[in-house]
C-alpha cells in the first residue's frame, strides 16, 4: 500500500532520524519517497541528505502537494506553530503523524482544516535499528486504511501497538522513554564492573548481552516476568543477594517512579496546551 506513496518529516531531530534510518534500511520505501525538512538548519539536512539519500529540503520548500504522509517531529511546544503553518497547505487527503509527546489528536485536529485524518504515534529511539515498540492511535477522522498504512510504514521500524489514545501516556512513560531507563541502568552497570577491575567496554557488552538476553527470554518464553525471576533466583545465592540488595535500595519502586514520571510529563504537556487554548479562547 506505501508503493506510491511519499512521506514527509516536518522535523529533522533525534526521533526523526532514528525513523528515517530504519526506514531506509528496511526497503520498504524507495529513498526518493522519503523526505525530511526543518526551519533552518541547512547543515542537519545535508548531513541526512548524505548519509540516507533522502530528500532535504527546508520547510517553506516542502512540496506539500506531492506528500501522502505528513510525520510532525518538531519540539512538542512548536506544535502550535506547526500547526498553524500548515494548515492552509497540506492536503485534504494527507494523513498527518504526529510523534509529540502529550499532544493530542483533538488538539491537532482543532487547527487542521476540518475531517483532517491525524494519527498519534509513540516510537523510541530503537527504531534506529529497526527494533522500536511503537503505540498508534487513530483521531476521529481516520480511516481504516489510512491506519493500515501507517502500521505497515511503522513496523519497517520495529513492532507497532494499536491502542487507545488515553492509553498513549502509560505507553509513553514505559516505551517512549524507556530505553533511556536502560541506558541508565547500563551505565551504572559499566561503572560498577570498572571499578571492580573490568574494562569499561568489557563490562558494557557483558551488560548489554545481559539485558538482550533477559528481553528475549520474555519475548519468547510464556513465564510472568516474576516466574522467570524466580527460576533464576536459587535460596541464599548471588542473585537471591542482588535483588536483597535492590529492593533495600528501593530498586523496583525507582522503576515504576521511572514510569510514572514520564507519563505524568506527558500528561502535563497536553493539559498545558489545553490550558492555553481556554486562556485564548
């Protein structure tokens, strides 16, 4: 279905281009179908230009006649702006993505002109690699197929999750931002296997294929995640001291603070925005 089709980033950051990267390496996409753009940074552009043989193009040079797929990836505070920019240019039949965390499809679809198809969307950065979970939800006017052609887009850059909007925080908070959670703890992990003797780069690959050995058993195997904890936790043994140790240190309690940090920031975005619309309004 994305055969003839061309899809733009309105957008050229962090997100943007880990999408653009697995896209690109996935073929599901000729490169001359993808486009990226931002207000004025011309050196960004012809980095990704470069590097992924796409078009790069600033933003008042967006050929938005041609464009089937619009994908926002600007700040989530530009969004209005955005917004506003666009409105009297896209296309009746464009589907609009938005990446943003914490902005809504109803307030999307409040300065788009009327019956605009909008679709929220969560990755993470793993769509680097083409490993990202990323959520969808469809606003009011989407259609069927407007939604199957933004899964089969989207699954180029990993597995994708159809879920309901209000459920798009809960998702942030867990896969939006969790792989910096991952970072983190693996951070942690290299510094504490350097200072025991490791070589920092030693102890990194041991954590890493630690944890990606850890997410496969979840993935492939039918144990609760505490059923596998528990397989691996012997009475009075190592890991029996380590989780002792994690639980003293508040460890399990961090991870769902973790969570419910930033699903409470994207809740504050959104109700922000809203804030602001009743202020004007």
């Amino acid at each position: 279905m994305l055969k003839n089709k061309t899809i733009a980033f309105l957008g050229a950051g962090n997100m943007a281009e880990a999408m653009i990267s697995g896209t690109v390496q996935s073929g599901k996409l000729p490169t001359e179908q993808i486009i990226v753009s931002n207000r004025s940074n011309q050196d960004k552009l012809d980095e990704m230009k470069e590097k992924y043989g796409i078009t790069a193009l600033k933003k008042d040079h967006l050929p938005f006649e041609e464009i089937d797929i619009l994908i926002l990836a600007m700040k989530p505070k530009d969004i209005d702006k955005a917004l506003a920019s666009i409105n009297q240019l896209v296309r009746k039949d464009t589907v609009i993505l938005s990446v943003l965390a914490g902005i809504t499809t109803s307030h999307m679809e409040e300065q788009l002109p009327a019956g605009q198809s909008v679709i929220r969307v969560m990755p993470n950065t793993s769509s680097m690699l083409k490993e990202s979970a990323t959520a969808i939800s469809a606003g009011r006017f989407t259609s069927k197929e407007d939604m199957d052609n933004a899964e089969e887009l989207l699954s180029s850059i990993g597995e994708v999750f159809i879920i309901d909007e209000d459920q798009m925080d809960i998702f942030t908070g867990i896969a939006g931002s969790g792989p910096a959670y991952f970072y983190y703890l693996m951070e942690h992990i290299e510094k504490t296997g350097a200072e025991a003797g490791l070589e920092p780069a030693l102890a990194r690959k041991i954590g890493a294929q630690t944890i990606f050995g850890a997410a496969k058993m979840m993935l492939e195997r039918e144990e609760s995640p505490a059923q596998l904890r528990e397989n691996v936790t012997s009475p009075n043994g190592t890991t029996a001291a380590g989780l002792d140790a994690l639980a003293e240190f508040g460890g399990g309690k961090a991870i769902s603070e973790a969570v419910k940090g930033a699903e409470r920031r994207s809740k504050e975005i959104s109700s922000s925005l809203q804030t602001k619309e009743l202020v004007m309004s």
